[in-house]
C-alpha cells in the first residue's frame, strides 16, 4: 500500500546567485540606519532607510528569494531602526524644547534685570 502523506525529508530553496549580493547591500542599509538611528538629524533618516530596507527585503522575500538567517537579521535590523529613529526622533524633539525654554528663560531673566522689561 502507499504513503499517501509521504513528504520529501528535505525542502529545497531555489538557488538565488545574486543571494550575496543582494543580502550585502540589505545587511549594509541595516546596520547603518541602525548606526545612525540615535543621532539628532540620523533619527530622522534612519526612520526613512530601515523603512524603505525593510519594504525591500519583504518585497525580495515575496518575489521567491532564499529567507535565510541573513534575511531575517536584515528584517530585525531594518525594524529596529525604524522604531528607534522614532523614538529618538521624540527624544531629540523634548531635548531640544527644553535648550529652547533654558535659553529664552536666561534671555528674559537679562532682559530683567538690564531694565529691558519694566516689572
């Protein structure tokens, strides 16, 4: 009687050959937007790049490409410095009021006390 139910004891991917290079150029934007995503003017771009490198490594995962522990590196990557952008992003966005209601709080205690502002 046969298997019905019998299942190959291995499943093979298709073979990509540009599967080096295609995962160099993902695992590169990742890393750098990743690099940058605590920067003050980085946040914002890394927003930008681990959004558009993520679309991109779905986008090669869905045309049929190999989804290798390399991929899913690149997906976690680009994913971790879009939300970290974001949050930076906020972060640098509070430093900076405070600097700002710092600075206008020492300008307007000299405007004070130089008689400037009559109190």
């Amino acid at each position: 009687m046969e298997n019905q139910y019998y299942q190959p004891s291995g499943y093979q991917q298709p073979i990509d050959p540009n599967y080096d290079a295609t995962v160099k150029d993902f695992l590169t934007k990742a890393i750098v937007s990743c690099a940058i995503c605590s920067l003050p003017v980085g946040s914002i771009i890394a927003i930008v790049m681990g959004k558009s490198n993520r679309q991109a490594v779905l986008d090669y995962i869905n045309r049929g490409g190999l989804h290798t522990a390399r991929v899913k590196v690149c997906s976690a990557l680009s994913r971790a410095s879009f939300y970290g952008g974001i949050g930076f992003t906020i972060f640098w966005g509070f430093y900076a009021l405070y600097f700002l209601t710092v600075i206008m709080a020492a300008v307007g205690a000299i405007a004070y006390h130089s008689g400037f502002l009559i109190g």
